[in-house]
C-alpha cells in the first residue's frame, strides 16, 4: 500500500454529560490510501460519527494526532485548517444538505467554487452529473428530485472539489434497498476513477463488505475485520 493520504494515531475523545465523563474513542488508529475503500460499521452511538469528525477538522481530539498528507491538523490555525479542508476532504451525509432554490448544477459547482478549483467550474459540473447519470436532470431543482438523485447530486458536489479524501456518513440511510446499493457502487467507481480515499460509515453489512479494508468500532476502539 502507498503512504496514506489521511492518518489518525491514538485518537481519543470524550465528552461531559452532567457529572459523568464518557469516553467515546480511546486510542484509535486508522490510516487511508490513495483511492483506497474503508468501512467502519458499529453499534449507534459507538463514536463513528465523531471520528469521522475528528478526521475532517471539524472536532478537536483529546489526545492523538491526524495529518492531511504532510500536514498535521493540530498544527494549522482555523483559517489555514479550513483552507486545507476545502481542497482535501469531502462529505457525504445521509441528509443531502442541497440548497433548495438552486439547481443541480449549481449545487454540484459550488463544491468547485467553495474551493476554489481553477477552471470553468460549470464544465466540472456537467461533467460529473453526466457520470452520475443526471445530465437530463442538470437544471433540476431538489424537490423535484427523488432521494436517490439528490443522492447523486451529493455526491457528484462533494467531488466537485477534486479532494483527496471523501468521509461518508451512512449515505444511503434515507433510500430504499435497491436505490441504497446503487449509490454505494456509484461512490466506490467514483473515488476508484478520481482516486480519491473513501471512508463509509454504515449499518450495512453488504456495503461494509465492499470495503477494501473493513473495521467495527467497539468500546472506543476500532477492531479490522475480514
């Protein structure tokens, strides 16, 4: 395996509930590849959530270190972490966060412009919804879409960016079956193509499966599996 793009060394968290403190991750170690596939399954409440958080920048650990490629997380100021983040990390969630008054095209190119990407941002755009089979639906507005395409929408938005890792939080928890697997076999072709790493959090244990590296998230530790 090449050098990770994303390492996480010793992460732990906890947090304060009334006069109890409750650990939520402690001692994690978890590393991603270039165009690498990982899953983390896990009871509600495990701490998936939270991790994924901690690898994005967006929550501070208690003790461990990330790093973006040559970078550590804990060394950048907020200014330069959200730069940083912008060009290097995506998310998918399972809501689709699409902004409502806007069309598809427009919500896929703000990934591009959020980011700043150099080029015709409407280009990337029309590019990837015709990859996620949405050309035709290009001038759509979200609640004329079904959930499976607000999906694809998300989707083709969060690689707008062009970024080096995509974190995706149980994306197929609001979509039936045969509609949930589409989207899992769309994001793994995807980040395979754009080699992007993917790290998938879910319930599902055939989209787990997938996986090219697969972990289950246990009493704040995560545990690979076969």
């Amino acid at each position: 395996m090449s050098n990770p793009i994303l390492n996480g060394s010793g992460l732990a968290k906890h947090f304060r509930s009334g006069d109890k403190d409750i650990e939520v991750l402690r001692g994690v170690d978890i590393s991603l590849a270039e165009g690498e596939f990982v899953s983390i399954q896990g009871e509600s409440g495990s701490g998936k959530t939270t991790l994924l958080n901690l690898l994005a920048g967006l929550e501070t650990t208690d003790a461990g270190e990330i790093t973006w490629g040559e970078h550590v997380v804990s060394s950048l100021k907020i200014n330069s972490l959200a730069k940083r983040r912008r060009g290097f990390i995506a998310l998918v969630f399972q809501s689709y966060y699409l902004v409502p008054e806007i069309d598809a095209i427009s919500n896929v190119g703000l990934g591009a412009r959020i980011a700043k990407i150099d080029g015709d941002w409407r280009s990337r755009a029309e590019s990837l919804l015709e990859r996620v089979g949405l050309e035709e639906r290009k001038h759509s507005l979200p609640n004329t879409l079904s959930g499976g395409e607000r999906q694809r929408v998300a989707i083709a938005r969060a690689l707008a960016a062009s970024p080096k890792v995509v974190l995706a939080d149980e994306p197929t928890g609001n979509l039936d079956e045969g509609t949930g697997d589409g989207i899992i076999a769309l994001l793994k072709d995807l980040c395979l193509e754009e080699k992007v790493g993917l790290i998938l959090v879910t319930h599902n244990n055939i989209h787990a499966s997938l996986a090219d590296t697969k972990y289950h998230l246990k009493d704040g530790l995560l545990h690979q599996t076969s």
